[in-house]
C-alpha cells in the first residue's frame, strides 16, 4: 500500500512540475510579445512626432498641395487614436499601414520641389523618418516571431492543455501590409537630391 501512495504522490509531483515550467515557458513567451509590441509602438511614436514636422517643411514649398498635407495630418490623428486600443493590433496595423502611404505621397512632392529637396531641414528630416521606418521593420519582426513562438506553444501538445485553463491565448501577428510594401521608399527624395 506504502508503495502505491509513493508512486501516486511522485506522478503527481511530477504533473505538478511539468505544468509549472509549461506555465513559465508560457509567460516567457507572452512577455516577449508584450516588449516587442511596446518597441513597436515606441517607434510608431517617434513616427508620428516626426510627421508635423514633415508636413510644415513641405507645406513651406507645396502650400498648393493642400489636399496631402491634410490626408498624412488625418492619417496621424487615426493613427493616434488606436494608441489606446492595445487589443487591437489589426486596427491599428491598417491605421499605420495608411499613415506609411500617406507619408510616401508626402515624400514624394519632394520631386516636383527641387528647393525642398535640397532643404536642409527636409533631408533631416527625411533621415530621421528612413531610420525610424527601419527601427519600425526591426521591431515588427521581433515582434511577429515573439507571436510566432507564443502561438506555436499555445497550439502544440502538451503546452496546449496549460494554456487554456490559465488564459494564454493566440496573438495577432502585425504585418508589413501589402499598401506598406508598395510605399515609395522614403530616402529617395534624398538620393535625388543635387
């Protein structure tokens, strides 16, 4: 009888144990989503800091372009607005996937303004918005492959059967859209310029 119990009270210990480092794996995973989703929006930040100060360089040569100016300052203010909706990464996703185009389009008045294009200030800025762009792909993919694995564990066997009674669930990926692919690259207002 003695031996039975040990038996009983070693698998059980041995349940127990497997379910506690299942469940620290899980947190790991999901913590790694959380930082990489708070880089993404520290880039996504600095984004949106550097827009105003696009638009004013721009609307300086291109006052006549006024229909852009206003479309990249909605762009920002919906943009702004998913800030709150954490929960949301696809509404937020397609918000900053519409602010990258309407960017793109903003850069690319610097064409039809050579004086622009040569400003000082606009190439700054330009620079700053490409190294931004840049940060803004490095985070993404941290954070898609911190949603991949955490994804990949809530779904596969034995990590499935921790993860449903504790509340760990599927992350939305956020994507590089198919409107962000086609954005005109942002530095070649630079490269274009004397």
């Amino acid at each position: 009888m003695e031996i039975s119990l040990i038996i009983a009270l070693a698998a059980g210990l041995a349940v127990l144990v497997w379910a506690v480092v299942i469940f620290n794996r899980l947190v790991r995973a999901r913590n790694l989503v959380r930082a990489g989703f708070a880089d993404i929006d520290v880039q996504l930040q600095k984004r949106h800091d550097l827009v105003p100060q696009l638009v004013e360089a721009v609307r300086a040569y291109a006052g006549f372009e006024q229909r852009v100016l206003e479309d990249v300052t909605r762009l920002r203010g919906e943009a702004r607005q998913q800030v709150d909706r954490v929960d949301d990464v696809a509404g937020r996703d397609a918000a900053e996937q519409a602010l990258a185009g309407g960017l793109g389009r903003l850069i690319l008045l610097a064409e039809a303004y050579p004086e622009l294009k040569a400003g000082e200030n606009f190439r700054q800025l330009v620079t700053e918005l490409t190294d931004v762009e840049d940060d803004i792909e490095q985070a993404r993919r941290f954070y898609n492959g911190a949603v991949r694995q955490l994804n990949d564990r809530v779904q596969h066997v034995p990590d499935r059967f921790v993860a449903g009674p504790f509340g760990f669930g599927e992350e939305a990926f956020f994507s590089a859209g198919i409107e962000t692919r086609r954005a005109p690259d942002v530095g070649r207002a630079l490269r274009a310029a004397p």
